[in-house]
C-alpha cells in the first residue's frame, strides 16, 4: 500500500472573503431592487386596470396614467413645493422638540428605579390615547395656529422615542454597572460610556419609527386644523372634486414617508454599525 504524500493546504488568496461577501451583498441588493420595481409596476398595472374595466368609478378613482400627468403637472407648480416645504418644516421641528423631551425624561427616569415604577401607571395610562383625539383640546388651545399641530406632532412621536430610550436605560448590564462602580467611574462616565451605548440602538428605533408617526400627524393636523401644508391641499382639491389631485398628493405624501424611512434606517444602520444587529443583518 502506499503512503499517498501530504499535499499543503494552499492558503486563500488575500482579499477573496471580502470579494465574495461583496458580489453576496450586491446580489441580494439587486434581487431587492428587481423585486421592488416589479411590485411597483403590478400595482400600477392593477390601478390602471380597475378604473378602465370599470369595476369602480373612473370619476372617482382615476386611473394611473391620469394621477401620474397630474403629479408631473404639480411639480412644475411653486406653491405645491411650498406645501411641502411647510410639511416637512412641521414634522421637522414636531419631531426635534418629540426627541429631545423623550431622551432628556426617558434617561433620567430609566437611571432611578424609583421614578421608573412611579410613573409606570401614568405612562402606560396616556400611550395608547390616539393623538387624534387630541385635535379638538389644540385648537382650543392655540387655534387654528402651527402650535396646535405641534401639540399632536409632539405627543404621537414622544411615545415612540420615550419607550425606547426607557427600555434602553434600563437594558444596561448588571454585570458592567457593578464593574463600572467597582472602578471608581463616576455617575457621568458610567452614562457616557456604559448608558448611551447600550441604549443607542433603542434610541435609533424608536427615532425610525417616530419619524414616520411625525410625517403622518403633520398631513393629519393639516387636514383637520387647516393649517397649509400638503394635508390642507389635500382637503381644499376634495372640496373641490378635483379627485386627480387628491391621488396625486396622495402619493407625494407616500413618497415622502417611504424617503424618510429610508433615511433614517440609512443613518440607523451607519450609527449602529459596530452593533450585532446591523452586522448580523449584512452577514444574511
């Protein structure tokens, strides 16, 4: 019998991992890019169709095509830029004044067990009332004014980013805290160094998805406190049936939330890419 020599194992060239892992990721974004664009166009497909076979009344569902010249139309109109600028500058400052609040009183409460369980009953007692429902107190409030649509903006977005940042805080290991203190850290390294990490991908969540209730609650408030804005125009072109535009703004408001989800997961993910989640998510 013979011995059959031992061949060296030929060690992988520098750099082939990373170019494999490269063509993965550029595969799975393409495949996502192909799979996006062709549920876009069977849904487009699918409205056209429904209008024009008349299974519902072109009069007040226009087709596609029809709600697409009107987009192109109103984008060459200022004033439906303006719109969105009053838009976007209502959900903006909503959502500064929503974050700021929620991360001051979400850290201070998640650092003292105390206030924690004191405020547990009040916090589970006001998050789930609609802000909706808080339109009629606003204009009592403030009239038929910006900071009535604030009030809404504010208290729908507070929710998202205090729950996060609470739990956040509270997340921190018992293990580290206790090693911290045992180093002599003092209480505002222990939140710089040990409190903001751990609660930093909460904080990016619930920021993610406060974003997206602020945009919602801007149009609302426009819609139903008249302020101007995309929702104010939403309602002034159904007043006046001119159910193209409607559609049409409709869908400008959809764009507007799929870009800010879009932007705010592309900054979650760039904060948060030494965490296990965003690495974990570009290793499928």
């Amino acid at each position: 019998m013979t011995d059959v020599p031992d061949v060296p194992a030929v060690p992988p060239e520098p750099g082939a991992d990373d170019g494999r892992f490269r063509r993965r990721r550029r595969g799975r974004t393409l495949r996502k890019v192909v799979l996006g664009l062709a549920g876009i166009a069977g849904f487009l497909v699918t409205w056209q169709l429904l209008p024009t076979l008349g299974i519902v009344n072109e009069a007040y569902f226009p087709t596609a095509t029809d709600t697409i010249g009107q987009l192109i139309v109103l984008m060459g109109d200022l004033e439906f830029w303006r719109n969105v600028g009053r838009t976007l500058t209502s959900w903006a400052i909503g959502l500064l004044i929503a974050t700021v609040l929620a991360v001051v009183l979400g850290t201070v409460i998640g650092l003292v067990p105390f206030l924690r369980r004191a405020t547990h009953t009040t916090v589970e007692f006001l998050r789930p009332i609609p802000s909706v429902a808080l339109i009629p107190l606003a204009i009592l409030m403030f009239g038929y004014q910006l900071q009535a649509a604030l009030l809404i903006i504010v208290y729908a977005s507070f929710w998202q980013v205090f729950i996060q940042v609470l739990y956040g805080v509270a997340d921190v290991d018992a293990v580290a805290r206790d090693t911290a203190r045992s180093f002599g850290l003092t209480r505002g390294s222990r939140i710089v160094n040990l409190v903001f990490p751990t609660a930093l991908p909460y904080l990016m969540t619930g920021l993610r998805l406060a974003a997206t209730v602020a945009l919602i609650l801007a149009i609302t408030a426009e819609m139903f406190i008249s302020i101007p804005g995309l929702g104010r125009a939403i309602m002034i072109a159904r007043e006046s049936g001119q159910w193209t535009t409607v559609y049409a703004l409709v869908i400008v408001t959809g764009m507007l939330g799929l870009l800010v989800n879009l932007g705010f997961r592309a900054i979650e993910r760039r904060t948060l890419s030494w965490h296990q989640s965003v690495r974990g998510e570009e290793l499928l």
